[in-house]
C-alpha cells in the first residue's frame, strides 16, 4: 500500500500563529509523549504512521508555500506540489500520477490517503492499513474509514451504511447536516463520520482521468493542472461509484481546526512567555515572541502572539477568525520555517520609491541557502554569531560574528552554516517579494562545484 499525505490550507484559522506557509498542521503546540518535547500536528501524525507504513511508501501533497517546512519538519520524503490550490480532487489526482508516472508504481496497488492535522490514537493508522487489505479482499472500487460519532456534529460529512458485517458497506452521504438532523443520522441510521480517509486501487484514478481526456504522464499532467475540476475528492469521485466498502474507528478523532478545539489538546496553559492570574480559569496564553505577555481576571480565553499579530478571543468565538481575515489582517507572513532554518521580519520601511525590508535569519548547523541572485533588490548581511562559509559570483570566504557582507542586485550568493549562524539581513529595492529569487542551485556540493578557491 502506498500512502498519500495530503497537506494544505492557507492557515487563517489559527492566526496570528499560523499563515499562508505555515497552516495549522505546522505549530509546534503539541507536547510529545514519548519525548516531552514540543511537536506539530505534521510530526504527530507521521511519527504515528511510521509505526504501521514504510516511510518509503509515503509522499506528500502539497502547494509550494508549505514545501521548505515540510522538509523542516519531517525531513527527506517525496513531495508532489501542486501549482495552484483547487480542492482535494486534484491534488489527490497529481498524486496518483506522480505514483504511476515517475515512481512506477503497478497499476493495481492500493493507495490511500489521510490528512495531516488529524488527531488521533495510533490504532487509528492501524485501521487505515488494513482498509487497504479490505480494499483487495473485497474488490471494492473504495474503501472509507467511518469514526462512531461522539456528538451530533454539524461539522462532517456521515457514511449510511447498508450493511453492517465485519465491515460495512456504504449506501449513502450525508454532508453537514444540521445538529438535529445529525442525532437523527446517528441514533436511527447507525451513521458514522467521514473520516476523509481513502483507499482505493491506482487504476481507478488512472482510468478516471483518462476517460476525462487528461494524460496520465505526470509532466504533462502539471501542466494542465488548472484544466482539472476544481472539486472535492468525495463530489468529483467517491458519491459516484457504487461498491463502497468501510471500516469503523470508535477511538480519539478530533479535529483541531480553531484555537478552541486545539487548546483542549495542549498539555500547558503557557506556551512561550506569559502569565495568567489565579482566577483565570481554562485561559490559554500562546507566545512566539520575547515580549512577556500577562492576561489578568479573563477566562476561557486565548491570547495567542507572533510576529504577525496579537490575538485576544472567548475560546467560541474563536472560529470565526477566518471570517475577520477576510478584512485584510493576513498579510506576508512575519516569520517562516524554511528547509534551512527559519527566518523573522524585523521592519519593513518605504521611502520614496525604494523599500527596505530587515530580517533576521538562522541557519541551522549543515544547512546552507541556495545559490541564487536576485534581479530588484541589493542586501547587506551582517553576522552576529556562528561560522558559515559565504560565496559571491563564485568566490568563498569564512565569515563570522561581526562580518559585514555587501550583495549587489544580480550577483550569485550562498552560504553554509559550519555552526549554526544567524545574521540581519537588509534588503534595499523595489518591488521586495520573495518570488525575487532565481535559484542557480540548492545543493551545496554543485554550489562549491562552480566556485573558485577560498579568498
């Protein structure tokens, strides 16, 4: 069985902490229980998965915001980017080329797919592989996995079954009912939730694209991405076909969508720097910054701080964050982890017709930028710790602490992290977009490859 990751999401929800690049899948607010460390919803759920799936049997989908933190993430794994969002079909449907076309994957094999922000037990990844056995047992064009419902939820989608034996056969879906016809579903129909798991054979989305006239050689495929329906993997495909098989989960399944839902899952009221007073009661603080954050007499708040903004809300009203972005408060974001490291904005400044942007950058021990110039913006770096080694236009020099780097507009420029090194970064230019980058290469051997020897 092979296993596709699906990850997207432009992050609205959980604001200021999450943004374009890093969606909620991405914040470190979960504690570890084997580690006692902070994790993601990402690492949570592919730590789980490597219990029961080869890492080798797994990919990710994915948009190309969330690419470098991905790779931060969880390290070294497939990824297939899709090159504009438009819903789970596609990306799904990319996916599965990508499996057949570059990764020669039979025809035959059973893929399914999960998302990255559940959270679950690990039985519930046990389930999911024996869906795949089910699938081949059964000859099913799709298999599902069901969740016992906790609560009439208005929230997801419902399995009907038809059948009920060692598994169950769907007859029907139910999407988002109200909560009074929910508790009708569960207590007179025996409904399940829909999970958003999926099993099925390769072929079925070959085939499918095939008859839609689309190719299902995976370059060509990219290339007509935008022409593929902009829909849901269960409209465009599942709610169509008729053999549908499905296990049932009666375990933890939750959805930690809003600041509500994700705070009943963190083990610590206070994560980062802050205070609450004593009768503050299930008051949440979340805080990236250095700044102390102090929350007196308020109850069942969160106040949740980046360098993207401050948040204040009752824990219900929480879910309307994406609502009020839609006003305007999601901007670029303010910090980004990258394959590297991470980065943070400091300033950004317009004067007259040029802008100045000031960061502030880590690269981890090992890591190293691409190689790559810029065509409307000059920078000036200066290091304020470690030992990293910098090359301009092929020339390579040892820089550290105190070291002041000049990189005019066009000029070829990398730099490898012998310790961790951090350094400011003032970009001078117009227009100042991170799309201002061209990439010679991001390998660090083909980098040195094209350089002379050191200064």
């Amino acid at each position: 069985m092979k296993l596709i990751l699906l990850s997207g999401g432009s992050g609205t929800r959980l604001w200021p902490l999450s943004n374009d690049s890093r969606a909620k899948q991405f914040l470190k607010v979960l504690k570890n229980e084997e580690t006692d460390e902070f994790e993601s919803m990402l690492q949570r759920v592919f730590r789980q998965l490597a219990s029961v799936v080869s890492k080798e049997d797994m990919i990710v989908a994915t948009n190309a915001a969330q690419t470098d933190m991905l790779r931060s993430q969880i390290g070294s794994i497939p990824i297939v980017v899709e090159p504009e969002r438009r819903d789970t079909f596609p990306a799904i449907a990319l996916a599965c080329v990508y499996l057949y076309s570059k990764l020669g994957i039979a025809r035959d094999e059973v893929v399914s797919v999960v998302s990255v922000d559940s959270f679950v037990d690990p039985v519930f990844y046990e389930r999911v592989s024996e869906l795949g056995e089910l699938v081949v047992e059964t000859g099913a064009e799709m298999g599902l996995l069901g969740v016992k419902p906790t609560y009439p939820s208005s929230k997801y989608g419902y399995l009907l079954p038809k059948r009920n034996a060692e598994y169950m056969e769907v007859g029907r879906f139910v999407e988002k009912p109200t909560e009074e016809a929910a508790e009708e579903l569960i207590e007179q129909e025996g409904a399940y939730w829909n999970s958003g798991v999926f099993a099925f054979p390769l072929s079925l989305i070959l085939n499918l694209l095939v008859e839609k006239g689309f190719s299902v050689e995976y370059d060509v495929l990219l290339e007509k991405f935008s022409s593929l329906p902009k829909n849901s993997f269960d409209y465009e495909v599942v709610e169509k076909l008729s053999k549908i098989v499905a296990l049932t989960y009666d375990g933890y399944w939750k959805d930690l969508g809003t600041w509500n839902t994700l705070t009943e899952e963190m083990s610590s009221e206070i994560v980062g720097n802050g205070a609450v007073s004593d009768d503050c009661v299930n008051t949440h603080i979340v805080n990236e910054l250095v700044l102390p954050v102090k929350v007196l007499g308020v109850s069942n708040a969160v106040v949740a701080v980046s360098a993207d903004g401050i948040l204040v809300t009752d824990k219900p009203a929480s879910s309307r964050m994406k609502d009020m972005l839609l006003d305007g408060l999601f901007s670029r974001p303010m910090y980004e982890e990258r394959r590297w490291g991470w980065y943070r904005v400091l300033d950004v400044t317009k004067k007259e017709n040029r802008e100045i942007l000031t960061k502030r950058l880590c690269v981890h021990q090992g890591k190293n930028l691409s190689y790559q110039y810029h065509n409307h913006r000059e920078e000036t770096w200066t290091i304020i710790s470690g030992l990293a080694i910098f090359v301009l236009d092929g020339v390579q020099r040892l820089v550290h602490a105190g070291d002041v780097l000049q990189i005019p507009a066009g000029a070829r420029h990398a730099l490898y992290a012998e310790t961790e090194t951090e350094f400011i970064e003032v970009q001078i230019g117009a227009p100042l977009v991170e799309e201002d980058i061209v990439r010679v290469t991001e390998d660090w051997q083909e980098t040195i490859s094209q350089c002379a020897e050191f200064k």
